[in-house]
C-alpha cells in the first residue's frame, strides 16, 4: 500500500480484500476489518469494481469507497479511501493455493 508500510499493513495479520459472487466483499488492513458493496464492471475490457465500506478500526465505526481492477497478470490494482480521512493505492496478488484470510 501507498499509504502503510508492509509491516503496518500486517498488523493483525495478512493484509487482504476479497470479493465474491454475490457482489460484496471484505478487506483487512492494519487494524480494520471492513466489508463491501460492490458493483461490477468493464474498464479498458478489464473487470473492474467499486465499492463502498464499512467496518471497524479498534473498536471504531469506518466507512469509505474504493476501487480496484483486475490486470491480465491477475493482480489487482485500485484505491482504498477512508470517509473523512486517510486514503491510499494498493496492489494486491492472489493468495497462494491454501493460503486463506480466515485467520482475521
């Protein structure tokens, strides 16, 4: 991330984001949790999403928007902002066969 050093990204565990089928999502990055509505689409013939959020930051109600697109290599690119606060660029690589962000 732009914003977070990898060590801060990892605070409390793997950083992630994670979307699904049934149009919404999830991330984890330092110490907030936060989940997703998405709406999906085309840019430049790639998938690409926005979404808004909200969640928790050590106990503390966050909310914000994002996006991220795909790329042919299969990584993910977009922006992460914080409602009233910080904001920061990500790229983000599928996790490795058997890796999982349940431990969250």
């Amino acid at each position: 991330m732009e914003t977070w050093d990898q060590e801060a990204v990892e605070l409390l565990g793997p950083g992630f984001i994670e979307f699904t089928a049934d149009g919404t999502g999830r991330f984890g990055i330092v110490a907030v949790s936060g989940w997703m509505d998405c709406r999906w689409g085309k840019r430049d013939g790639h998938p690409f999403v926005e979404f808004s959020w909200d969640g928790d930051d050590e106990g503390d109600q966050v909310s914000g928007r994002g996006w991220a697109a795909l790329a042919p290599d299969g990584t993910l690119s977009g922006h992460l902002f914080f409602h009233m606060g910080d904001e920061s660029s990500f790229r983000a690589a599928p996790f490795a066969k058997g890796d999982t962000s349940d431990n969250r």
